[in-house]
C-alpha cells in the first residue's frame, strides 16, 4: 500500500508543475498573458474590494471568486516548504479526526 503522504504530496507537485507551466516563465516570472489574465480575473474577482455585497447570495459568489484567483496564486507561488506543510497539515487533520 502506498505511503499516502507521498502520494499527497506527490499530487501536490504535478498540481504545482501544471499551473506554473500555464503561468510562468521558465525563469519564474508570470508571463505577459498570465498577467493579462491575472489582471482581468483580479477585476472579475473583485480581489481589492471587499467581498461584502448587499445580499448574503452576492457576498458568497463574491468570496467564491476570490477563492478561484487566490487557489491559481498560491498553485503558482507555492514553495517546496508549502506543500510539505499543507500535506503535514492535511495529515494532522485525518489523525484529529
């Protein structure tokens, strides 16, 4: 049977390598369109606004926008140390659970 931390974290890094070759450059760096799009999806996302709106359906639809950009940042600015403590931190919860 597999060690299910590995496979986790294994995951994590193809996750990690798939959104980073959409992304960025070899370099590191976010290419002109990945910008392009970022900056269309931060304005779509309302990610400098609150996500508070006048009705409680607005305000979660607004929360789940943000949800979308923040899980394509962090996909692509996620360090080796990161994704070892969010398997670390996946593995806590299965044991308190």
């Amino acid at each position: 049977m597999p060690d299910l931390s590995n496979v986790l974290a294994q995951l994590l890094f193809r996750r990690r390598r798939s959104y980073r070759a959409l992304f960025l450059t070899e370099g590191g760096s976010y290419t002109r369109n990945a910008r392009q799009v970022l900056a269309d999806l931060r304005r779509f996302c309302r990610a400098t606004d609150t996500p508070f709106a006048a009705s409680q359906a607005e305000t979660l639809r607004n929360v789940g926008r943000l949800e979308v950009l923040n899980r394509i940042l962090s996909h692509c600015e996620a360090s080796e140390e990161d994704i070892y403590r969010m398997v670390e931190t996946i593995e806590g919860q299965e044991h308190d659970g």
